[in-house]
C-alpha cells in the first residue's frame, strides 16, 4: 500500500516545497523558481525605464529638434541650423550649434558644447523666422540670432523667459 501526502483543500495553492509564499506565488504565475519571476521582473522593468528615458529626453520625437544627423531649416527657409558632435567631456558626448546660410556659409558657430548627460533641445522658435533656441538641462537656456547689423549673436535668458513652445518642447 502506497501512502500519498495529504494534499490541501485548495490545490491550485499547493507547491511541492511547502506552503510558503514564495511558492503559492510562483505556483500562481505557473513559474517554477521566484528567481525567474524576479528577473522577468527585472526584465520588464528596465524595458519600462528606458521607453520612459527616451520620451523624456528626445524632443526630437515632432521632428523639431536639431540633432547631429537631423539638421532643421529656419521658418523663413534662410538658414539651417545644425548639431555637431564636440568634444568628449568624461565619456559624455556634446555638441555645438552651427547655423549655416542657404550657400552653406558658416554664420554662427557657438563657442560652448552641450553635454547631452542631462538633455539638450535645439529648435527654431516658429514665431520668429530667425531665432534659435538652445535649452540645455545642465546650463542654461538662450538663443540665437542676428542683431541689427546681422551679425549672429548668442542671448542668455532667465528660465521665467522662455516661451512656452520652447518649454513645452521641452516637457515632452
């Protein structure tokens, strides 16, 4: 006569292993280990972080943003403005914003390189047929544009500046 352990009342809780919860839990998803539920787990979730990463720093996503592979023309189609890849700064990668004329002249070119650790945006105010705006995560936010002798100029701004389809560009 062969004696069988005595099973629960519920067997859809039971687990061979006890009763514990770690096996009601891994019973319960139909996984034979709580290490494989923490790694899928784990899995997921750095799936998660980095589609969440990636709406909160590209910008780029309307098709506004300059990128070092995405020039953009101005509004008034005079002038295009471009991210160049800059120097290395501690394994970061920088760029440096250039506007460049229709022929393809240098008019601008800024003497700073944006560090993308904390996220740039680089886009032309539409309002403005010849204004760039530069908002930087871990510098400061200004533009760009020529002055009265037509000369290209960077202009500093207080965060309380910025319009509103800068800022909210950068939200996104």
């Amino acid at each position: 006569m062969t004696i069988s352990p005595r099973r629960p009342r519920y067997p859809a809780l039971w687990a061979p292993g006890g009763y514990g919860r770690s096996s009601v839990r891994a019973t319960r998803f139909g996984v034979g280990s709580t290490a494989v539920t923490a790694g899928v787990l784990a899995a997921v979730l750095a799936a998660l972080t980095l589609l969440a990463g990636c709406a909160m720093s590209d910008p780029s996503a309307d098709g506004r943003a300059v990128r070092p592979d995405h020039p953009r023309q101005s509004p008034s189609g005079q002038f295009t403005a471009y991210a160049e890849p800059g120097p290395d700064q501690n394994g970061v990668e920088t760029w440096t914003v250039v506007v460049r004329g229709r022929a393809g002249e240098e008019v601008f070119r800024d003497d700073y390189a944006y560090s993308t650790r904390h996220g740039v945006l680089i886009t032309w105010l539409t309002t403005e047929p010849h204004q760039l705006w530069v908002y930087s995560g871990d510098v400061a936010v200004s533009y760009v544009s020529p002055d009265s002798t037509g000369r290209w100029t960077k202009t500093a701004v207080s965060r309380d500046e910025i319009p509103s389809e800068i800022t909210d560009l950068w939200k996104r």
